[in-house]
C-alpha cells in the first residue's frame, strides 16, 4: 500500500471516529435532557402530592376538635357525674381512652409516621364509636318509650350523632392517608427497580 493510500484511509477513520464521537455526544446530551425533564415532572409531582397530604392532615383537625374534646369533654364529665342517664361510667372510660388514640394518631400523622397513625385512630375510633353508639342508643330507648319528652329533648338523638359521628371521618382520612403513603411507596420501589434492569452494566458493576 502506498504511502498516499495510507493517508488516505488514516484522513476516512478519523472522519469517521469524529461522526462517532458526535453522533455518541449527542445522544448523551439527548439522554440528559430527558433525564433533567423527568427529573423535573417528579419533583411537580412530589410537591402537589405533599400539597394534599398536608391538606388531608390539617381536615383530621376540625372533626377530632369537634368529636374528640369539645363534645368528649361533655359527655365525660356528664357520664362521671351521673347526668348521663343509664350510660355505666365504662362508656366514659372508652371515650376517653378512644380519644386519646385518635390524639395520638394524629400527632403521628404529621409526622408522616403513615401506618402508625392509621393503627392508633382506627383503635381510637372504634374504642369511641362504640361508646357513642351506646349512648345515642339509649337515648333512643328513651324517647321511644316517651316519660313526656319536649320536642327539644325528642330531638336530642339527632344532636348527639351530630356531635359524635364526625369522628368517622377522621378515621376516613387517616386510612386515606395511609392508602396514598402505599401506593407511593409501591410505585418508588417499581420506579427503582425499573431503573436498576435498564441501567448498563458498567453501572450496574460500578
């Protein structure tokens, strides 16, 4: 081979190392944009989802608020007391013990501690539910049977589901809650095993 051909086929495998070294620079910088741009979509994601998880903590507030002391601390004084007609002080123990679950499970709940919370308010709610249960059951025994009731006393079952049942709802919430924390979790661990089988073995070996 001449030395002229020689030049000539070291001038083609430079051009073409250099098409190359392009053509690969390019598809790193593409790789890279996209890696940014999804990078970018799950830090939005990841911010409005926090956006509605603190949404939903701070809607558990007024039903605990309302349930969960104001109307608690009424009936609890009520059935220690004797006001509370036919109502043993153990219901009053429930209510006292359920809310204090459900105070918990909230305190819990802001501090993202997800399926701890759900445990304690669900504890709670069935502990407080039951002795509400009891006692608006009793009222209606009572208004059944009659003993001259007024209309206003007629009346006072309603009330009390009124003042007790928003305790469900928190209870609602607190197992949203949790749902949202799983299905998040499931989907990081999809998303990091996804990006494990597709990295390249240099990554993998690295």
């Amino acid at each position: 081979m001449s030395k002229k051909d020689r030049l000539k086929k070291q001038s083609l495998k430079q051009i073409e190392d250099k098409k190359a070294a392009a053509k690969e620079e390019e598809q790193e910088r593409l790789e890279a944009g996209e890696s940014k741009s999804a990078k970018k979509l799950r830090k939005s994601a990841k911010k409005h989802s926090g956006a509605i998880t603190l949404l939903m903590k701070l809607l558990m507030c007024p039903p605990f608020i309302w349930s969960g002391i104001c109307y608690n601390v009424i009936f609890l004084v009520g059935i220690s007391m004797g006001e509370v007609s036919n109502v043993p002080k153990r219901m009053g123990v429930y209510l006292g013990l359920g809310a204090l679950f459900c105070l918990a499970g909230l305190i819990f709940a802001f501090m993202s501690k997800y399926v701890t919370q759900f445990c304690l308010i669900f504890t709670g709610s069935v502990l407080y539910l039951h002795a509400a249960r009891y006692i608006i059951g009793k009222a209606e025994e009572l208004i059944s049977a009659g003993h001259g009731l007024t209309e206003s006393q007629q009346e006072i079952a309603s009330k009390w589901k009124f003042g007790f049942y928003p305790m469900f709802l928190m209870t609602v919430l607190s197992a949203a809650l949790m749902t949202v924390y799983l299905v998040k979790k499931h989907k990081a661990k999809k998303r990091r095993q996804s990006e494990l089988d597709n990295a390249p073995v240099k990554s993998i070996i690295e």
